[in-house]
C-alpha cells in the first residue's frame, strides 16, 4: 500500500474509532469502566504468539476481524443482548484503534507480516 493510501486509510479507521466510541457512550452511558476495562482485551490474543506465529495470528484475527466483530454486534441486536451489543463495540473500537497505528490482520509466518504490509522491524520490506 503506497504511503498516501495508507494515511487515508488511518484516516477511515480514525473516523470508525469515534463512531464506534461515540455509538457505544450514546447507548451506554454511564459504562466507562466496561470500555474501559475491555478496551485492550483483544491484545491478548498476542500471548499465543509463544505457542507459535500460526496460533497467535490465528487468535489475534478473530478478536480484531471486524466481519467477526459485526457478527457479534448483529447477534446481540437480534437476541436483544445489551453486553454482547457492547462488548462488539469495544473490540470495533479497538480495531479501529489498532489500524490507526498501522496494525492489521495477522499472516501466519511473522507477527510483523499484516494485510496492511509489513511493520515494526520488518517495515523496509514494504519498500522491496
């Protein structure tokens, strides 16, 4: 992805990290402490990067898929389920968060390797 995709791109998910945020406050007021407690949660999927780079970017993509996250959000709406409804908000949100900062869904042959292209040390193989 060329270098002013990518900032428009942030730019997107920028804007889906206050929807999302301002969607959630909007219909759960007063739950600050829900957000914020749940916010990171999705990162620990990481911690199965030490069984191997397959299992944690196995986990990292279902907690950070947004087709994954909306179908939770979904579900919550049809079965009337408040928590479920936030809790997909949270993680969208997180989602959201991390692809500002350039990290996206996992391959599983390197944390560094995303759909986004490469990042941390690995970076410069986006130039090759």
């Amino acid at each position: 992805i060329t270098p002013p995709m990518k900032n428009v791109l942030k730019l997107e998910e920028l804007g889906l990290l206050l929807l999302f945020t301002m969607a959630y406050f909007r219909f759960f007021p007063g739950h600050l402490g829900l957000y914020a407690g749940l916010f990171f949660v999705p990162d620990v999927s990481f911690a199965l990067y030490l069984v191997s780079p397959a299992a944690g970017a196995a986990a990292y993509n279902v907690l950070h898929h947004k087709g994954v996250i909306a179908s939770l959000i979904l579900a919550g709406l049809i079965l009337h389920n408040d928590m479920m409804i936030m809790v997909g908000l949270i993680f969208m949100s997180h989602s959201s968060f991390d692809r500002v900062f350039g990290y996206g869904l996992k391959y599983a042959d390197s944390f560094d390797h995303t759909h986004l292209g490469w990042i941390g040390k690995s970076a410069q193989k986006n130039m090759d």
